[in-house]
C-alpha cells in the first residue's frame, strides 16, 4: 500500500468490523498493518545496522527489530500462501 491508503484501508477494516459487524476484517486488518509493520521494521534494523558498522556500538534494539521483520514476514508468507497465491520469485 501507498502512503496512506493503508491508513484509509486499515480505518475502513474498522469500521466494517466495528459497526458493520464484521469480525472477519479484524483478521484482514492484522494482516494489512503487519505488511506494513514488516518492512517497517526491516528498515528501522538496517539503519541501526549502519549504525553499528560506523561507531562499533551495539544497539539491542537491531535483533528484536529484524525478528519482529522475519516473523512479520513469515505470518503474511503463510497467510498469503495458504490462499493458493504462488510464491513471488
């Protein structure tokens, strides 16, 4: 998703299972912010990454933030998968 659509998306999710009563866009929602979270996270470990490479000081944030990405990752891998959407090459 692009800028902000998955604000808009994840707002619309919401209100289908808060209003609309919808429970199903509560699964649908989780799966739209974690394709979010993941790269997200994967940058934000990169940068500390590069930060370590330049001063040589450990940031345990590094670790936890590339798990959080591989566990993401993983989730929307089996999620997508399980729906019979072939693997990206």
């Amino acid at each position: 998703m692009r800028g902000q659509d998955w604000i808009e998306r994840a707002g619309e999710l919401f209100e289908a299972a808060m209003f609309g009563g919808d429970t199903s866009a509560l699964d649908r929602s989780d799966e739209a912010l974690d394709a979010i979270e993941a790269p997200l996270s994967m940058a934000r470990g990169k940068v500390l990454h590069v930060r370590f490479l330049n001063d040589r000081e450990e940031n345990s944030r590094e670790l936890v933030l590339f798990g959080r990405a591989a566990e993401l990752y993983q989730r929307l891998g089996a999620t997508r998968f399980s729906r019979g959407a072939s693997r990206p090459r």
